[in-house]
C-alpha cells in the first residue's frame, strides 16, 4: 500500500517487498557493509603509515580505504577524519521511514562506490490530453565521496522518459537519531510536495502557451550557439559538428514532440531541449544501462546547463 505524503503511517503500512526500501537495496546488491583500513605506502622497503601528529586525532590515520567487506574492492579513499559508515542501510532505514513502501528503483555505481534510490511520492500527473508525469524523490549517497547524503526532486514526464532532477531538498545527516528522525520527515514530505507541486505549475504554465517552429529554431541557436569563429581560418570541424549534433538533435525531438501530441507549445519545446541533452549528449555507453547511469549522474551532479538555459528564455 503506497502512503503518499502521510506522516502518520503506522507500522502495518509497512510491507517487505519490493517496494520496500531496504529490500529493493537488498536486491540491488547495494547493503554490503564496509571496512575502513588505514592508508599506507612503502619507501626505502618500509612500510610508512601517516597519522594526524597532533589535535584530538593525535596516532590515528591521516588517511583510509573504504574496501567492500564480501569483496575486498576499494571504494573510496577519505582523510582520517571522514565519517565512517558500515553500510547503505542507513540511507534506506531513513527513506523508507519517509515514504513507506514507495521504492521504485535502486541505482549502483560500478562496485558500489555510488547509490540512488527513487520512490513514487504522489500519483501521476496528468497535464491534459495523456501527457503525464511522475513525482518522485531520489536519495543518493556515495562511499568514494563524489556524492554528499542527500534527498532530490525527480519528476518523470512518462512519454519520453526525460527526468528532471532538481538540487538537493536535503542534505541527509549520518548521526541522524530517533528523536530527530520525525521532523526530518516532515521536513521532507513538505519540500517534496512543494517542489512536485511547482514542476506541475512550470509544465501546465509552458504547455499553456504556443510556440512556432520559427520559435523553436531560435531557441536553439540561443542556447546552442556558433563557436566563435578565429581571426584566421574557419571553425574547427570538431566544434562545428559538436554544434550540429545538439541542434539536429533538438530540431528532431521537436517534430517528433510536435507529431505526436498534434500541437506546439513551449512545454513541448523544453522537452525536446531537456531530452536531447539527458538521451543523445549525456547518455553515453556501451549498453542501455550504462547510458541511463551516465544521464542520470549528469542530473544529480547539476549539469545540465542546456535545459536550465531553455527554461530561462522559455519563460522569460
């Protein structure tokens, strides 16, 4: 039973299946326990331990390993100081108390070094005529240090699959305790239902208003512009054709938005922007899998200035 903005779910809404955070991070492989090992090097054939020399962490390690308890694997390398955690199960205990049995799917980086996991927060959204989106939040966290613990907005438009991650709602303390716990929650359910509310209110407003292919194809040489051209000499080919891949790319998700919906409106515009950027240039790899990490680590880590750009002359 999903209990969507509930802060008073009891402990019967709570079943162990999939939906289930700490199941779903079971399955996924992503609740092995680590270890931290102190960081060494050999010199002049010794082996040389560095340790804080002075302060409250005076003879411990100045560095260490985080290693894979089952697989002996690296994950990360921290200065002494770093806070230890044993596992993820933190960040799934905590998601799970937030949004029971919401857990749609779980993410893992490589050997582990990166995790997200995505829950179903509300119903789908039905924007008018079929095109519907899907509010989410998506928590992350990382033993290799790329990522600090925190909890997003993520919004799925279903047709095309574009996702729209927003900056972090929270950052997700580690020392996090019971008594703290319950107001974190609240503080979640309600930056969660605020921003899902506001990327409802952004996309009706956008889908809202015409847009011409006139429109459209000025957009795109707004925010994909001519490389400067040298004093000396043409463009380099290199930039040139990088120029032409992201404008063929939008122009096409354009008419393929513009057909398949039977209008054109700036909601449509934004889309094609948005899904050029997350599928064609930044969902690279060998499998599907790999593309889908690659686009969405772009998401998380805040690059994507292409469709920030888009919304900015959109609604100006």
């Amino acid at each position: 039973m999903r209990n969507f903005f509930n802060v008073e779910a009891s402990e019967e809404d709570v079943e162990i299946d999939s939906s289930n955070a700490l199941v779903a991070l079971e399955q996924a492989d992503a609740l092995f326990e680590v270890e931290y090992k102190a960081a060494t090097f050999e010199k002049d054939g010794h082996i040389h331990r560095p340790v804080y020399e002075k302060g409250k962490n005076e003879g411990k390690p100045l560095y260490h390993w985080v290693v894979r308890g089952d697989t002996g694997e690296a994950l990360g390398l921290h200065s002494g100081k770093y806070a230890k955690l044993p596992s993820y199960r933190f960040l799934g205990e905590t998601a799970e108390t937030v949004f029971p049995n919401s857990t749609s799917e779980v993410r893992v980086w490589d050997r582990g070094e990166r995790v997200a996991l995505i829950q179903e927060i509300s119903e789908p959204v039905d924007l008018g005529g079929g095109d519907t989106i899907q509010p989410h939040v998506i928590w992350v966290s990382s033993f290799n240090g790329q990522w600090a613990t925190a909890v997003h907005s993520l919004t799925n438009r279903l047709w095309c699959l574009n996702q729209l991650v927003s900056v972090p709602l929270l950052k997700v303390r580690h020392t996090i305790n019971h008594n703290e716990l319950f107001k974190f929650r609240v503080q979640v359910v309600e930056a969660a239902r605020e921003r899902a509310a506001i990327q409802a209110t952004m996309a009706r407003t956008l889908k809202d208003q015409n847009f011409t292919d006139v429109e459209f194809l000025a957009l795109v040489r707004d925010i994909v512009p001519l490389p400067p051209k040298p004093l000396e000499g043409e463009i380099h080919a290199k930039a040139q054709n990088l120029v032409d891949k992201k404008r063929k790319g939008m122009i096409t998700r354009w008419e393929a938005e513009c057909e398949h919906w039977g209008v054109k409106n700036k909601w449509l515009a934004y889309n094609a922007v948005q899904g050029t950027e997350q599928h064609l240039l930044h969902g690279r790899g060998e499998s599907q899998e790999e593309k889908e990490l690659a686009s969405l680590t772009k998401a998380i880590d805040d690059k994507t200035p292409l469709a920030k750009r888009a919304l900015v002359v959109l609604n100006a």
